[in-house]
C-alpha cells in the first residue's frame, strides 16, 4: 500500500485539475488581467514557485517545465514566437512582462494625450 503524504506540506496539491481552468490568452490589450488569472492558478497548483522561487532554494526542473508549458498554452501563436528562446517559465514569465508592461504604458500615455485633445 503506498505512503500517505499527510505530512508533506512542500508542495500543495492541485484541488482541481489544471485541465479544469479557462486559461486565458494573453493579448496586447489584456497583460494586467491575464496575468492576475495566471498566477491565482499556478498557486493553486503549486507552480508558482517556478516563477519566483523561494529563497536559497533550486527550482524543481519538472516543476519549471510543467509551468512552462502552461504559460505557452495561455498564449497566441504570434507572441509564442517572440518568447520561443526562453529557456525557463521564470524566462518566459520576465520577458512577457517587460513586453507588455512597456506595450501598457504606450497605450496609457495614447489614451492620456487623446483626453487631453478634448
């Protein structure tokens, strides 16, 4: 009979299964809402830790994989192949943040210079 991991609090155990959650796509006009949504479910599953590891701590390889390839199912083809380099879902997670927050700001100064106008 196998051990029961009663115990074992390192890693949460997913309530639901992965599969059972709309995963959203990320688009040009969504990064703030799409990546709130990310990360509540990778905590519910117990990989965000991938994404920001706890201190002095190594993150588990099948982990980061299985993180990685969450965040590319929640992605367009367009912006799957400007992040394909990204060698860890960390990587990955940095990279459409840094292109899309700068994305978010160009389009908040558009919006701002517009309202101005009026």
């Amino acid at each position: 009979m196998p051990a029961d991991n009663l115990g074992d609090t390192s890693t949460p155990k997913p309530v639901t299964p992965i599969a059972h959650y709309q995963c959203p796509k990320l688009k040009s006009t969504n990064y703030t809402i799409w990546a709130i949504q990310i990360k509540f479910i990778l905590e519910a599953h117990g990989l965000w830790e991938a994404i920001e590891p706890n201190k002095n701590t190594q993150v588990d390889d099948k982990k980061d994989k299985a993180t990685t390839a969450f965040l590319y199912q929640a992605l367009t083809e367009d912006v799957i192949l400007q992040v394909a380099g990204c060698k860890t879902a960390k990587e990955l997670w940095e990279s459409l943040k840094k292109r899309h927050v700068r994305e978010e700001k160009v389009q908040q100064a558009r919006l701002q210079s517009l309202m101005i106008g009026f």
